[in-house]
C-alpha cells in the first residue's frame, strides 16, 4: 500500500499516546514522592507487564500499576499510609485529561471517514472516561483491551484479536501511538503505523520505524488525509 494513503481504521494507544500524564508529577509529590519519580514508575509498571507477558500471563494493568506504586510508596512510609497514598495516586491517573491535541485531530480523522477505535493495555474504563470528559467517545466505534484478548501489546496476538474484532486487514489499519515499542510491535504484525513524537528526541533505530511521524494528533490527521 502506497505511503500516506487513508487508512480504513485508526487503532489509538491511549496512556501517554491520548492522555496527559503530567499531572501525576503533582499527585507523586502530594503523597511524599519527586515529580520526576512518575516516568521512572511508568516505565517500571510496563517493564513489569512485558515481562509477565513474556512468560504467558496476561497482567491486569491496573493492579501492577496501584501494587509497583505501593511498594516504591512503602519505602518512605507505613503500609497503611501507602497504600492510601496509592489509591490517590490511582485516582489521578484514571481521571487524565488528553492531550490539548486530541479533540481536534480525532474529529478530523473521523470527518475523513475513517474508523477510529482505542487498544490499550489498560482497561476500557480509563478510555471511556478520558474521551468520555472531552466530548469525543461517540466518534469512536470501539474501545478495546488486551485483556479481552491473548497478551499485552507489543505481542503480536494483541494486534491480530483487535483487528479480528474489527474485521479489518492488517495493510489496512493503523496503530497510533507515542511509544517505539508499540510502534514496532504493530509493524512487525503487519499494521500500518503513525508514531507522535509528543516532544521525543528522536525515534530509536533498533525498532521498526513508523510510516508516519508527526509531532501531534493533528499534524497526523494532515499527513494521512
């Protein structure tokens, strides 16, 4: 398929690629943690669920993402502290706003005609509720989770079961999303793919590099209509 043509179904990543995660480094210092602390949290919780996957479980997100917070949390403080401070930390998480981007570049995606659905490692819930807020869940056909399906993303079975619901082809569907690593995963499925920089250096060459990049949403929606 030729590059920048219209795909038929835009699959989203949702945490970091939709949603703003900013404020969570004002939540990590309301319950006694740095700010910086929260990138190093993310990217231990999704260590933690590839690494489960790779051995054939299917994690639930959610609870690797409030127990690896407890933990770091008990550190410093009482079990019992920390594990409240957690579900504030949890709550914050899950009541995210987009990505300023967002609203704008879904809408112009869908008035092109094009499919648009959500696959996430984490749970539908967060998804609803993030697009819910904005006023843009309708233009969305689906919300998926690879809980419904064999592993987490980047396991090629995540890509497959998505696209099976869907009942759309590989070459014709792209996955949108800020991480490298979902990026690859996707190509490597055999998905078209459109990676948001979301203020990133640079795309790592050890993975399979996107069809498109753009810096946001928006700037996506342009190149691919």
């Amino acid at each position: 398929m030729p590059q920048h043509t219209t795909p038929a179904l835009i699959v989203f990543d949702v945490n970091e690629t939709l949603s703003d995660m900013s404020p969570l480094a004002r939540a990590f210092e309301q319950v006694g943690l740095a700010a910086h602390e929260r990138e190093a949290w993310f990217a231990g919780l999704l260590r933690d669920g590839f690494a489960l996957t790779s051995v054939g479980d299917n994690p639930d997100f959610a609870v690797l993402a409030a127990e690896s917070l407890r933990i770091r949390l008990a550190s410093r403080m009482p079990e019992q502290e920390a594990a409240a401070a957690a579900d504030t930390v949890m709550a914050t998480f899950g009541a995210l706003e987009p990505h300023p981007d967002v609203v704008a570049g879904i809408r112009a995606l869908r008035s092109a005609g094009i499919r648009l659905v959500t696959l996430s490692n984490g749970s539908t819930s967060v998804a609803e509720g993030l697009l819910g807020r904005v006023g843009v869940l309708d233009d969305l056909e689906r919300l998926m989770t690879v809980a419904d399906g064999p592993a987490w993303k980047p396991a090629s079975g995540a890509y497959a079961h998505a696209l099976t619901q869907c009942g759309v082809a590989a070459a014709d569907a792209m996955l949108v999303a800020t991480h490298p690593w979902d990026i690859d995963g996707a190509a490597r499925a055999g998905l078209r793919t459109g990676w948001l920089r979301r203020g990133a250096a640079g795309y790592p060459s050890y993975f399979r590099p996107p069809e498109v990049e753009a810096n946001d949403l928006v700037e996506l929606a342009d190149a691919i209509t």
